[in-house]
C-alpha cells in the first residue's frame, strides 16, 4: 500500500494456500519450485500485473495478494481464480494441487515441517530459533490477510476504533478449521486458538489478539511497539525482528506503508467465499466510521478485554455463539433482543448494508447470505463429516474442499 490513500481509497488482499499431493493430500514443501518455474530463479515474490505469488514461513504455503493497492474490491475474487488455476497448472507437473480452508487436518507439524530456505530465511530462522515453528501455530495454519489504508493520525483514530469493535465477530463468518491431527478440535477456528498461543513465551507480540485502546502513531509505537521490541531483545540481540510486522495481533498497524492490516480471517473454500467475507467487513467497517450507530467518541471506550471475551466465545463456539453483552450489541443498534447468536448479529449488519447502499443483487451478498444460511465453512465441513472422523472420510470432504477451490465454487455439503 502507499501511503497517499485516505479511509477506503485502495485494498490489499492476500491469500494463502496450502500445496498438497493430489492423490493423498499430504503437504509437499515445493512452492519455491513454483515461483522457480515461473521466474528462473528462487526468489520471493512473482508479479504478474495486478496480482502477484509469494512465500510464506513455510515451503508447503504460497500466497496470492493484490501487486499494491486496488481501488475497488470489484472482480477481485476472478483474478484470484484465474491464478489459483495457473498455479495449479504448474502444481499438476508435481503431482500437486491447491487446498483451502485455514489449517491441514491432518498434517503432522513435528515431522512435515519445512522452513523457506531462500531470500529472508534469516528471518524465518530467528523466528524458528526463538519460537520453534514446528508446530500448528506456525507451520499449519493459511488465513486472509485485508490491509486498509489511513491518512494521517485522525484516520487511524476511525480505522482502529472501528476494526477493534468488528475483531471479536468476523470468526463466525470466516471459521473453517474445526478439524485438526484428524479429529475435530472442539473449536470452530482451531487456527485462531493455536495462532493466540504461538507466542506465548513473548506474550507482549500478540497481546490479547484485539489490540489495545490506542489511537495516535505517538501512543501505537510507545505502548504496543516499544514493548514488543523490549521484550524481544533478550533473544533477538541482534535486533532482526526489530520491526513493526512483528507485532502479531488480529490487527496490526503498519505505519510504515500506513495501513491497518487485518489478520483474523481464515481462509475460505474459494476466492468468491473469501471476497465475500471482506466485503462483508470492509462494508461494516465504512457504517462503524460514518457512525451510523454510535459516535467514535463511544467507540473508543471499548477495552480489549471485554472485546476478547466476546472473541473467545465465537473462535470455540463459531457463529451459533450467543453474544449476552447488551452493549456490544448495541454498538450496532441491534435491538431485537437482549442476547444474539452471532449469526443473527451477521444477518442483521448484512441487512443494513444492503439497505444503505441498495445492492441487494451483487455476487458477494448472495455468497455472504450462503455462509449465513448454511454455516461457516467450519459448520459445513463438520456437516459433511456426518458424525464419521475417519481418516478416509475427513480425506473425502477435503478433496470435495480442493474441487471447490480449482472450480472457484462454494461448498455446500
């Protein structure tokens, strides 16, 4: 992102995906051979006009992103598509394919994983020396990334309050990870529950998740920031994750390219599934700082602890969790009742934004209204799995996973 754009003038989206074997589905640690075949040689990022490949921290994860910042959101989900089949073009001469959804079920982290070992490995090794990265919560989990831009300090003021409010309720939308080490977890985001407790032994990188009430570049650096790189100094003497994307809560601001960039959303089955739950945010988030419901001086007293109960229900919970926090609900002006299941609360905001802007017709608000009617992702896959955790029958619904990614079609089981 650059950083002439005001609230809402361009959107970063990043998606990443898992490599597998086509016919057993296990991780296969190739995607520098993928951006190898495409570019000659091993580097870490391929551009190709609007949309540009990437590495991750492991070999078996590539990402997709938009090459800098759109204007729009529109067709976005298309571009997507189109390379997900171009990589998977590449990954048939490997006997490999894409898989979505936000975690392996079955992978083995101990024993699977594989560090980049090209361009910034530096950094992975620091990350891998400090944290040991075998582990779920770093080398099996595949999430959306949304970066939004702010102008100067009043815009993050209105971005970040608006963010923190929404933080705690995107997983009931976006959840698909009810399945790890082959068996359900008992969460609905199993990713977001290993990805909180990742960094435990520095517990100051990821706080609480829903970041705390700070609202001006000066307050960010000396309250959030300057901790992290405190902290992190007894094991980073040489200061090589001194730097402001180490901060790893669910929203991180990156004043460097001044955005705010949201890392909460799991990925979905298809880009048509993962740009509908990005409009469905972007499109809130513009209601929240038009005050549509409560003025920014309100949504500024909001703790991040009261915000991460309501967060903690919904990651175990998923969108059938029942928020009992009458105020929270009334951020929103949802009045219909005391207390609201999650997807009721999701309905409702997505009711409001088709009125506001009367786009009752566009292909995302039919997809977000399938996710609503039908379950997340999550719910689906455990709905599909029909109360058998076999082994083979997880691997069925995973490869019916995959298809819905290669044919850019949502999965209904």
């Amino acid at each position: 992102m650059i950083s002439a754009l005001h609230l809402f003038g361009g959107y970063g989206v990043e998606l990443e995906y898992m490599i597998v074997d086509r016919e057993n589905l296990s991780v296969k640690p190739i995607t520098d051979k993928v951006i190898f075949d495409v570019i000659g040689e091993y580097v870490s990022d391929a551009e190709f006009g609007e949309t540009s490949w990437s590495n991750e921290l492991v070999l078996h994860v590539i990402e997709m992103k938009t090459n800098g910042p759109r204007k729009d959101l529109n067709k976005l989900d298309e571009l997507f598509a189109n390379d997900v089949k171009s990589i998977n073009k590449i990954l048939k001469n490997y006997n490999c394919m894409l898989m979505p959804t936000g975690m392996h079920p079955f992978m083995n982290p101990l024993t699977e994983t594989k560090l980049w070992p090209h361009e910034y490995n530096i950094t992975y090794e620091t990350y891998n020396k400090i944290f040991n990265c075998k582990g779920h919560g770093w080398s099996n989990l595949q999430s959306v990334h949304l970066n939004l831009p702010f102008y100067n300090d009043e815009e993050f003021k209105k971005l970040h309050a608006a963010i923190r409010l929404l933080l705690p309720i995107i997983p009931a939308i976006s959840a698909s990870t009810p399945v790890i080490d082959g068996k359900l977890s008992g969460y609905y985001d199993t990713r977001l529950e290993v990805y909180r407790k990742n960094q435990e032994k520095i517990p100051s990188i990821a706080g609480k998740v829903i970041p705390e009430r700070v609202f001006s570049k000066s307050d960010y650096e000396t309250e959030i920031l300057k901790k992290i790189y405190s902290d992190l100094s007894f094991y980073d003497a040489e200061g090589i994750l001194k730097n402001e994307w180490v901060n790893s809560r669910g929203a991180t601001a990156r004043f460097e390219r001044k955005t705010i960039e949201i890392r909460i959303i799991d990925i979905q089955e298809c880009p048509s599934a993962d740009l509908a739950v990005v409009n469905s945010i972007v499109n809130v988030l513009k209601l929240l700082i038009n005050e549509k419901w409560i003025k920014l001086d309100e949504q500024i007293k909001w703790d991040e602890e009261r915000l991460s109960q309501i967060f903690l229900k919904i990651i175990k919970e998923g969108e059938d969790a029942v928020i009992e926090d009458e105020d929270y609900l009334r951020v929103f002006n949802y009045t219909e009742d005391k207390k609201s299941s999650a997807k009721n609360l999701w309905k409702y905001l997505i009711e409001q934004i088709i009125i506001v802007n009367n786009i009752p017709g566009e292909s995302w608000i039919k997809n977000i209204e399938l996710i609503l009617n039908y379950g997340s992702l999550s719910s689906r896959i455990i709905k599909s799995l029909e109360g058998n955790y076999s082994g083979n029958n997880i691997f069925k619904t995973y490869m019916k996973l995959s298809e819905s990614l290669a044919s850019n079609k949502m999965f209904i089981p």
